[in-house]
C-alpha cells in the first residue's frame, strides 16, 4: 500500500483502543460458559478472587468480584475443573482479557469425587480419620451444641426428637450450611464450643447437622477447614449431613457418623422412659437378689449350726483348764503367802535382833537383870518338869508290858505280827513268834491238849 493509504487510516490514542476493544468483546461475548481447571488461585484482601482457567493448550484469566463471591454454590479451589459462566471483558492496564465469573460449576461428578477422593487420603494420611482418635459419646449429655442453620428443618427436627426422647438444653450456633461463608461459618462454629469458658455453658456434645442436597450443596462439609476443625475439637462431635447414603468429609473426621439429623438426636440421649423401666426392673432385681442372698445366707447359717457342737462340749474342755489354773492359783497362793511370811519370819527376827541389840545397848543393866531371872526361872522350870517326866516315866514302866514280860511271861505273835490272845486261835503247825524280856525266839503251835479233871495244885500240863 502507498504511504498515501496508510495516511488515510484514522488514528487512536491508546486508551480509545482499548476501549474500543473492550466494547467489541463485550459485545460479542456477552454470556458464555468456559471449562477448564483452575490454577494461580488467589483470594484478595479486597474480596475478590482471581485465578487463571486453563487446558492443555491456553490460558484464560478469571475474576470474581466480592459480590458475586458470596452468591456461589461451587467455591474454587486449585485444580478443581469447573465450567465457568460470565461475560468476556478486558484489562487495558495489563492488555489481557478475562472472563467475568458470574456462576461456578463442577465439571462433572467424577472430576468432584476425585477430587474428594484426593483431599480423603491427604487428611487421612495426616491422621485425621484414626480411630484411636474417636472419643466416646456422654451417655446423658447436660448441655448439647448445634451447629446448624436456624431457619431451615433440621433443628425442628432434632428438638421435636430430643423432647420425645429426653429433654436437654441445646445451644444453637446459627450457621450458613452452603455457599461461600459456610465452610468458614462451621469451622469457626466448632472451634467457638470449645473455646467456651465459664460461665459460659460449655456442651457436653457438638452436633454438626444439616438437610439433604447434591453434592455441590454439600460441600462446604467437605472443606478441609471443616474436616480439621472437627478432628481437632475436645468435645464429642457428631456429624448428620445430609442423608443416609449422603457421605462428606466431615463423617470421617466425626466421632459418629448419624445418617440424618433425626438420628443425631437419638444418639444423642436415651429414650427417659426405657431408663426409668429399666432401673426400676434393676431395683426389681436388685431386691430379688438381695432377698435371695439373704435366704441363702440363712439357711447356710442354720446348716452351720446344725453342725456346730454344743456349747458345753465347747466349752468342757477350757473350763477343766480354769479349773486346774484356779487350784495351781490356790497353791501358789497359798505357797506365796507362805514364802512371803517366811520372809516376813526371817525379817521379823533381824528386826527383833536389831532392836534386842538396840535395846540390850541402851539399858544392859536391865536386860542383865532380866537375864538372870530369865536363866533362874529356866532353871525351876526345868527341874519341875523333869521331877514331872521321872514320875510319868515310872507310872509307865508300872503298866508297860515289859514289866510283865521282866516277871517270866511272853508275847506270843503270829508270823504276820498279830498278837494271839487264845490258844484257840491257833492253828497246828503255824510259826509264832515268843517275845521275852530279853528278845524273840521262834515257836510252832502244837496240837492242844485233851482236857482232863485233875486236883487243883496238880501239873496242868504244856500248852505246846
């Protein structure tokens, strides 16, 4: 072309290019739907995020004013794949162009439970989901949080269950259950019911509950904020998510899972009336038990005494012993007291010396006195009483039979020392022996003699 041509074209400042541009393309993609994955993801101080979305072969950038980000249902992590809605736009700061996000959508189920799948062994792998973590339910809670929304059904549901079952005082955390703020909302929501002090109420239990929905309803339960809040909280938590074959992250993390919140409640407390039945079948039981315990004990007890020996027989022996201990006391005592007045003897005459001496020391004349008449008195008593022996000394050689012996007679004594008065009690042949005045000397008894009538003064004959 000539320079003439070149010459004819109109002319633009910069800033009319760029505006023309950003017309043309506004214009002209007014609404469109983008897919791809997200990366370079950042969340701005001033609320808006920005990110790039990606294939294998471009880049497109993406913003999300403030706005618009507490309206999504989807909120954007890295890597996630989505399909973006919104309008195409430019920057002349930098000369790009950008997609205007006005809505977030998941790619598709499979990239979702991937990326599930994904974010489940991270958490796993750090631990979060041990078993050994799960703590144990309180069998009759005093005071139980609930993080929820306050408007929905959900927390009818499990008020209207715990009335029926056993009424407790419930604490409500209010908590958006989706969009943007709920997974921050949650976190926070279990964090805050362990952070209570006194006087503040502190729960006994955390119930973490929300209605059924689809998966993109469901995910701020799958944030990982979530997932770690309720790992980390001191308090047993429960998770009711959605339905029964409804599953998010949150119900691994758990120290139950309830399939619905209708359920959550019923793990919660027990049912009042099954208890008062079931103690009052224990008190049953218990008085069943403790009768019959008794019973038996009763009738052992009289089997044992049945058995048992009498009490004399018991106590026959031990008292032969207090007998025998009582008389050895007697004799002792009696071989004390003895012992004690030999003592007592002895002790009296040193003392009775000590005072003769004492006594014979301060009045010698006296007691010299009273020796003499003592030894003349000793003197006209003996010779009285020896004149008085030599008289009964003669009175009993007068009737002693040695006298009568000394005039010619004997004593005549069978061999086992009886004495033989009669001839009669003699027997043939049988050994006596003679006493005489001068000693013994051995005889047999003959046969007596035939009686015969002769004159008086005539031999009579010998008796042996």
């Amino acid at each position: 072309m000539s320079e003439t041509a070149f010459s004819n074209l109109p002319e633009f400042s910069v800033t009319e290019l760029s505006a023309a541009l950003k017309r043309t393309v506004e214009e002209q993609f007014s609404l469109v739907r983008v897919r791809g994955e997200i990366s370079g993801l950042k969340f701005h101080s001033s609320g808006h995020v920005y990110f790039d979305l990606k294939d294998d072969k471009a880049v497109l950038n993406a913003v999300i004013w403030r706005g618009t980000v507490s309206r999504l249902k989807v909120r954007p992590e890295a890597g996630m794949e989505v399909i973006l809605t919104g309008k195409l736009s430019t920057y002349a700061g930098t000369s790009r162009y950008q997609i205007i996000v006005e809505q977030v959508e998941l790619a598709g189920l499979g990239a979702l439970m991937a990326l599930l799948e994904e974010r489940r062994k991270k958490l796993a792998a750090e631990g979060l989901f041990d078993s050994a973590r799960k703590k144990k339910l309180p069998f009759l809670p005093e005071v139980i949080g609930v993080v929820t929304s306050p408007t929905g059904a959900v927390i009818r549901d499990i008020m209207h269950r715990l009335e029926a079952r056993f009424p407790r005082r419930v604490l409500l955390w209010p908590v958006a259950v989706q969009g943007e703020k709920a997974a921050g909302e949650i976190a926070a929501a279990i964090a805050g019911f362990n952070a209570f002090k006194p006087p503040m109420p502190r729960p006994d239990l955390i119930i973490v509950a929300r209605g059924g929905g689809s998966v993109e309803d469901l995910m701020a339960f799958n944030d990982e904020a979530v997932v770690r809040a309720a790992a980390a909280s001191l308090i047993p938590l429960i998770s009711a998510v959605g339905h029964e074959t409804d599953t998010t992250l949150i119900d691994f993390a758990a120290d139950v899972r309830a399939p619905t919140p209708t359920a959550a409640a019923e793990l919660a407390v027990p049912v009042r009336a099954e208890l008062l039945a079931q103690t009052l079948d224990l008190e049953r039981r218990a008085l069943r038990c403790f009768s019959k315990g008794m019973e038996d004990r009763r009738r052992h007890l009289m089997q044992l005494a049945r058995v048992l020996p009498r009490a004399e027989s018991l106590f026959a022996a031990p008292r032969q012993r207090l007998d025998t201990a009582s008389d050895k006391l007697q004799h002792a005592l009696q071989r004390n007291l003895q012992i004690h007045q030999v003592r007592f003897g002895k002790a009296s005459a040193r003392l009775r010396d000590r005072m003769l001496k004492d006594r014979l020391a301060i009045g010698g004349e006296r007691i010299e006195a009273l020796a003499k008449r003592a030894e003349r008195a000793k003197d006209i008593r003996l010779t009285q009483m020896r004149r008085r022996l030599e008289g009964l000394a003669r009175e009993l050689e007068l009737i002693s039979y040695r006298s009568v012996l000394e005039r010619g007679f004997a004593l005549v004594r069978a061999a086992d020392g009886a004495v033989r008065r009669r001839a009669a009690s003699l027997t043939p042949g049988e050994a006596l022996t003679l006493t005489f005045a001068d000693g013994d000397a051995p005889a047999h008894a003959g046969a007596p003699a035939k009686s015969s009538k002769k004159k008086a003064g005539t031999d009579q004959g010998s008796l042996f």
